[in-house]
C-alpha cells in the first residue's frame, strides 16, 4: 500500500480508503458487527491507514464499530467522519449552525471512543450557508485539538470556493479532501471540480468508485439486474445509481471496454476501475465499501495494478461524459 499527502498538508493516507456505510446498518445490504470488525483489521493488516464514517451511517452504529476497531492503535490511523444530516427530531439536530456543529463532533467523538477526528466532512450543502459560521467553527475545532483537518462533500463548485476564500481571509483551516462521487460511469463532476480541486490543492477522496456495485463485472447488457445484487434493491428510478439510470449505451460501452482489459491482463472489473480512479490528477484515495471479505481483498488487489496508457487512453474514451455549454466551448477556445 502507498501513502499519498492529503491536500497542502503533511499528512498521509493510504490509497485507499475503507467506506464504512453499511457497517451495522439495519438492511438487507449491512455488514453485521463481527464481519466489519475483520473487514477493519484486515485493511489495517494490508497497510490501510485511512477509514471513514459519518455520524449518520447506521444512526451511529458505524463510528461506535470503528470506534471499538481502532483501539490501540488509534495514532497509527486517520480516521473521518462527517456531520450535516439529521440526529434527531429537533430543528437544530442538523444542519450547518455553530449549535449543531458542536454538539456533532462530541457526539461523534463519544461513539468514536476518541478524543480527536482526524478528518471532519461537511456531508453536504443546504438552502442557507452561513459560510463565515461553519468555517469559522470548524476552525475552532481545529485550534481546539477536537479535530485535525477539515473536508467537504456534496457542495457546488462555487460553494467549494466561497468557503475557502472566506477562510483564507481569516487565517482559517481550509479544506483538505473533498468526497464526491466519482468513477467511469460518473464523471459529471469534472468541468467545474476537476480544475477547482486542482488549484485549491483540495485532494479527491471519491465515493461511490465502482458506481454503486455497476463496474463489478455482474451486470451485462440486455440481461435484468440479479437477483438480491446491490442495485436490483433500488426502489427510487430517481436515484444515480438506479439500474434506470445506469443501464444505458454509454454505460455497457464502458463495461465493453472493462471487459476487454479484463481479458488482457486478468485483473477484475473493480481493479481495473479503482486503477483507473488512483491515476486521476487530485483522487488521492478512492473509498472502498466492502460487504465481505472476498470483496475487501478483491478491492486491495487494485494498488497493484498496472494499466497501460493505451488501455487507459481507451477507458478515458469510452467513458468521456458528454460536454454541455460552456464546457465545449471553454475547451475549444482557451488556450
């Protein structure tokens, strides 16, 4: 396992990441207590060092199981978290106030078992941002040694930016990660976030690098979903990662491609995609969500993979999203 700086800072993460979501979730999908404890112990055996949670995650199951894994051990690893979504039933158990904020992170350090969080997230945007307060708070956090470094997920570019610069003309902690989804089906976010991650220094720590289970390798065109498979389960068509959205030309020309790599080098379908992700500019550590062992080691296997810049000219190809105005435009004319 190589290790990777994080943003501007001296801090380093492994290249992978260990998604803990499903960890002690009350579904169909979830890994019980004992699994993801082994699923921990094994990322840590393998040279993983980074693993992320949020407060939300199994209504605070998830960070009370990474909690009870990293003992011992808790200096060797950087551990993330995140806060925004609903707590509880009250009009401030959420949100981006001070209020919140606060009693967040002692929440969250309460069910980590820790007395810092190495990586705090904003999990995502809302109406009204009250950017010199989160950022300023977040800040104190820092200075106050409750928290490490600050991350963001799920804003708009321009949000991204205001943030930052807010900080900066206060001295403040600025973002260090961003978690956004991102993979060969999901490149949307590139026009706006790719060059912004780029000069705020901001490292990508991507969700979702398999697209929602789709680059496994179990689904195939003109075939239904499988049953009891990820994916089959999703109920909303609305949802990116529903086979609705999914299951389209661009989509199984990607997977043709895969397919074809596979063949040539013997690698499976989420090697090749997370090889592919960890060659991307600012993705410094794509986040692995593992249900079982078989699939954790599977996942580990990738940071030994070693794409050629043909077969990875051909995976940027194919997976291309299409250009919308400016975007085109920019790219045309600017020089």
């Amino acid at each position: 396992m190589k290790y990777n700086y994080l943003g501007k800072t001296s801090l380093k993460v492994s290249e992978l990441c260990l998604g803990t979501m499903i960890f002690g979730e009350s579904s169909g999908r979830s890994a019980d207590k004992p699994t993801s404890l082994n699923l921990i112990d094994r990322f840590i055996d393998a040279g993983g060092n980074f693993i992320d949670t949020a407060n939300v995650y199994g209504d605070g199951a998830s960070e009370k199981i990474v909690g009870e894994a990293i003992q011992g051990r808790r200096d060797d690893l950087v551990v993330a978290t995140k806060f925004r979504f609903g707590t509880g039933d009250q009009p401030n158990d959420q949100g981006l106030s001070r209020k919140y904020i606060l009693n967040a992170v002692e929440q969250s350090l309460q069910r980590l078992n820790t007395d810092y969080i190495d990586l705090y997230y904003i999990h995502a945007t809302q109406i009204r941002l009250p950017f010199e307060e989160f950022m300023g708070t977040l800040n104190q956090l820092v200075q106050d040694g409750k928290i490490r470094y600050i991350g963001v997920s799920n804003f708009r570019a321009w949000e991204v930016a205001k943030a930052n610069m807010v900080a900066k003309s206060h001295g403040w902690e600025r973002f260090a990660a961003a978690q956004y989804q991102y993979s060969l089906v999901e490149r949307n976010i590139e026009p706006e976030f790719s060059s912004l991650f780029a000069e705020e220094e901001i490292s990508q720590v991507p969700w979702g690098p398999l697209g929602g289970g789709f680059l496994t390798g179990k689904y195939r065109a003109n075939q239904a979903p499988p049953e009891g498979s990820r994916i089959a389960q999703i109920e909303d068509p609305g949802l990116e990662e529903s086979w609705e959205n999914r299951a389209n030309r661009r989509n199984w020309e990607i997977i043709s491609v895969v397919d074809e790599i596979s063949e040539e080098t013997g690698y499976s379908f989420p090697q090749i995609a997370l090889a592919w992700l960890l060659e991307q500019k600012t993705v410094v550590s794509p986040i692995v969500g593992v249900r079982t062992m078989e699939q954790l080691e599977d996942n580990l296997g990738a940071v030994e993979v070693d794409l050629t810049p043909n077969q990875l000219a051909r995976l940027n190809e194919v997976s291309e999203p299409e250009t919308h105005y400016p975007y085109g435009f920019i790219k045309k004319y600017t020089m």
